[in-house]
C-alpha cells in the first residue's frame, strides 16, 4: 500500500534539524532560515542550542543530534522536517532510529547530500516517503543575501510548492530526462519510485539492512569533491556488489568535481567519460536527469513514490511525480 502524508498548507509547523555538519554563524543562520519559511507563511521550531560544533565539525554530538532527529520525527505538532544542512554525520544516527518504532504519522523529511542516509532509513525501515531537496542554509533565498553559489537556483519555495500539491494526480514533472544507455532508449513508460541521492552514501549503505532492496525502485545518484578516478572506482563498486541486478533502472545527476587548480572543463569531459563507460556496463536503464546534485540546480524530487518514467512520439523523455497524498 502507497504510504500517504497530509499535504503542506501555510500555517503548519516545520522541524528544523541539524543531523550532519556544523554551521559556522549559527546565530544568523538560525534567524535567516526562520525568516525565510515564516516568510511562506510557515512555523518554524529550530532551537538555539542544536548546534555545538565537535572536533569532526558535526553540529553537536550524536545523541544530541539523535535526539533532535527523533524528536522531530515523533513531533505529532509538526507536518515536515527539514535539514539545515549535509556535510557529514548522518549515519552515526541510523542505531539511534533503530531503538524507535515508525511515528504513526508519516511526514516528509527534506534534505539531500549526508541527509541520503536518513532518506534511505526511512525508505528500507519506515516505508516512508521523503524529499530529495535542497537544504536550508543553501538555497536560492538565502544565498541571495549572501553571496553564496552551491544551489544558488534551487529554491526552498520549489520544495513548499511540491510538498503543498493536494492530489495524487498532481504530477511534478522533469523533461530533461536523457536516455544514456541502449536499456534506456528502448523504454516507453516505466512505472516505479525513485530512491538514492548521494554516491557516496549510497556505496557506504550497500550490503547493509538501511539500503533497500532495489526491486521496483530507480536509484538516483551524485556527488560532489570525487576525482573522475574517483567517481569511475566508486561506481564501479555499485556493478561489482550486485544491488543494480534487479533494480528498475538508475538517474545520474549532477557530479561536480569541485577541487581547487582543476581544469573545469577538463574534469567535466572526463566525469561524463566515466559515467558514459558506467551506463554501458550495466543492463539497467540508464538516464540522465541534470537538475539535481551539488550544482547551482538542485531541484526537489519525491523519493519512495509512484513515478513514472516516459517516452513520446519524439523521444522526449520525461520523470513523473505523484505526490504520496
């Protein structure tokens, strides 16, 4: 059975949490991004005392951090949780979660980057379905007022406007999809739900019990800070263990390399060289679907929803999305 949640209306209450890395300004940070969803006509909880840097650079400690996570989770007051940030440390909280039962209401967590392993949590656990969206410190509004550039087009007004869609029919939909493979370009319509989002979070979860099983699933996957040598190994690691066999296909989306005297151009010529060799060694579809990653666009995207996948009569390919309503 489709897991369900209550649409987002302004007015509702929305968790703010810290579950990876620190942020530096806390203080300003912590009043920007009120500002912001008070601004959409939203309540926010986030408090003060959620960040205490560690030596490792997380935002607090893990029980800490489990503590608000689980706290948010349980809320019966609130209707999303949403990071503030990624970074690191998102998978020292995944025992904590394993001490609770699923909350009888399901909500949406938003986030993406080290929130990937309280996605796939939630998805191989709870049967929950989440966000793949862009952060709160990192997003179109904010980077605006300082100058940012990492999602600086991903709007967190983009996720509201998904997340306040009222029918399942309600279908968000992405029409640069690219077929990268002979599998891909044979499919007319492929029914299925999306899962995934980090690289390297998801070569972290596999051979473990918080990574689905991929079956009726299309696994989403990018990265950011990975050489092409890096990313080529990495995805090879995902062919050598298997858990693409049954999986209903993969959306590749952006893989910036971002390492400080590299030839931009260069590293984006030999990443796409690597991703092209990684969809033609795979049997599973293989797509393309630059909107999301660690790039300027970050757009959200339903995670363990129905989706659909489709081809017109000029080959145009398209990502469906039905909200879990």
């Amino acid at each position: 059975m489709q897991p369900t949640w209550q649409p987002l209306k302004p007015g509702d209450l929305i968790d703010v949490i810290a579950p990876s890395g620190a942020i530096a300004r806390w203080d300003r940070a912590l009043k920007q991004v009120r500002e912001l969803l008070e601004g959409y006509g939203y309540r926010v909880r986030m408090p003060e005392e959620m960040m205490s840097p560690t030596i490792l650079n997380y935002a607090h400690e893990d029980s800490v951090r489990a503590e608000y996570l689980i706290k948010a989770l349980q809320a019966e007051d609130s209707a999303a949780v949403w990071a503030v940030r990624g970074g690191t440390g998102a998978t020292r909280l995944l025992d904590a979660l394993d001490a609770i039962e699923p909350p009888k209401r399901i909500k949406p967590l938003i986030g993406f980057s080290d929130i990937t392993a309280l996605h796939s949590y939630l998805h191989s656990q709870w049967n929950w379905p989440s966000v793949l969206g862009v952060v709160l410190s990192s997003n179109q509004e904010l980077q605006a007022k300082n100058g940012g550039t990492i999602s600086a087009d991903a709007a967190a007004k983009d996720v509201l406007t998904l997340l306040e869609k009222t029918t399942a029919d309600d279908a968000a939909c992405y029409n640069t999809v690219q077929p990268l493979n002979a599998a891909a370009s044979v499919v007319d319509q492929l029914d299925t739900r999306l899962t995934g989002g980090n690289l390297t979070l998801i070569q972290v979860l596999q051979g473990c019990q918080y990574l689905s099983d991929l079956r009726g699933f299309t696994l989403l996957l990018e990265d950011i800070g990975l050489s092409p040598q890096q990313l080529e190994r990495t995805l090879d690691s995902l062919r050598f263990s298997g858990i693409l066999e049954n999986c209903d296909g993969v959306i590749l989306g952006e893989f910036v390399s971002s390492r400080s005297g590299e030839d931009e151009s260069l590293a984006i010529t030999a990443n796409q060289y690597a991703l092209d060799n990684f969809a033609a060694s795979v049997s599973c579809p293989v797509f393309s679907l630059p909107v999301f990653g660690h790039g300027r666009l970050n757009a959200p995207l339903l995670l363990n929803s129905q989706c659909r996948i489709s081809c017109d009569q000029e080959n145009n390919y398209a990502l469906h999305m039905y909200p879990p309503v």
